[in-house]
C-alpha cells in the first residue's frame, strides 16, 4: 500500500500539465525527489504517465539527504533540464526555500506540491489546501468533543485543492505566462 489516492493521480498529472502550459518550450523536466520516501516510486511512476502524454521528457534525479540537493540540481542541467517537479517527501519540504532559491539560480522554471515553496520564491505549486484541511480539522476535533468516537468518523479525503503562482519569479525567469493560467491561480504572488 502506497497511502496515495486518485487524487494523487489527478494531482500528479495536474503538475506536468500545468508545468507545460507555463513553460510551453519545455522538453525535458528534472524531477526532484526522495526515493527512501514511501510513496515516491508510485509517485514517480504517476508523473511520468502524465508527462509521456504530453511530449515532456522527465530526468529524475533521487536526493536521500539534504546534502544531496545542490549536486542534484548540477546533474538536472547536465542533463539539460528545462523545469523541474518537485515531488512531495519530508526531506523535500523541510528545504523548501533553498530549493526554491536553487531553481531560480538554475533558471528552471518549477512546479512545487504546497504553496510554501511559491511563497519562498518558487514559480508555482498546485495541492491540498491546507487551510481547507485545517477547517475540516476543526470540525472533527468538535464533533469528537462532543462525544462522536474518532472510529465512527467518516474519511475524508482533500476536496480542495489550490493552484499558487508567483509573478515575481516568472519576471526573474523571462517567463510569460498564458492568461488561460493565471486566471485558473487560485493566488498570484506579485
């Protein structure tokens, strides 16, 4: 068992879809992710069926350890890397700002998982909004205050999901992004 949903499926297609409308000149896109993390492989696996689709070649580039993160941006551009994915785990996360900072130095235009990385500098993520998870929380935790058994709680999966786009890095990119994208942004960072 992965612990990943349909909805990972439709998100993980949501990425390269949205990177390519973003960076329609984009060939080949560098995935970034955590092969010791879980779900990473079928992840991975997910990405690359939506990325075939749509004519993107992927370079996925493994990082185990956060000493591994810069030498793996060095392998993206050898390998001629034109965007990037960054794929949810962890390690990945608790880096958020210096990944977005090493993908503008790279000039490669990313697609993130939360809104944490846009809002350190990152292009753009499309996820769960956490916000709208947090609610749902609250709900729960006042039903089972007011005597509901946690076990006879139904499971809820994310129903909201958010598309961030930071302007400021697609001007530092020399990136125009399409109308068509900017109005689907649930926020525009300028």
């Amino acid at each position: 068992m992965t612990g990943l949903s349909l909805e990972n499926v439709d998100i993980s297609a949501k990425w390269a879809e949205l990177l390519v409308i973003a960076v329609p000149h984009a060939k080949r896109a560098g995935v970034l992710w955590d092969p010791s993390f879980a779900p990473a492989d079928a992840e991975l696996r997910m990405v690359e069926g939506a990325a075939r689709s749509l004519n993107l070649v992927l370079a996925p580039v493994g990082v185990r350890a956060s000493g591994e993160i810069e030498p793996a941006f060095r392998t993206m551009a050898e390998q001629r890397a034109d965007a990037l994915i960054v794929l949810p785990a962890p390690l990945v996360s608790a880096q958020s700002e210096r990944i977005a900072d090493l993908a503008v130095k790279a000039q490669m235009p990313a697609m993130f998982y939360r809104r944490e990385f846009v809002e350190a500098g990152g292009l753009m993520s499309y996820g769960t909004s956490f916000a709208s998870m947090y609610r749902r929380a609250a709900a729960y935790v006042d039903r089972t205050l007011k005597g509901a058994k946690p076990a006879d709680l139904p499971v809820e999966q994310p129903t909201k999901f958010e598309l961030v786009i930071n302007l400021n890095t697609a001007k530092a990119l020399g990136l125009t992004l399409p109308q068509l994208l900017l109005g689907r942004a649930d926020e525009v960072i300028e």
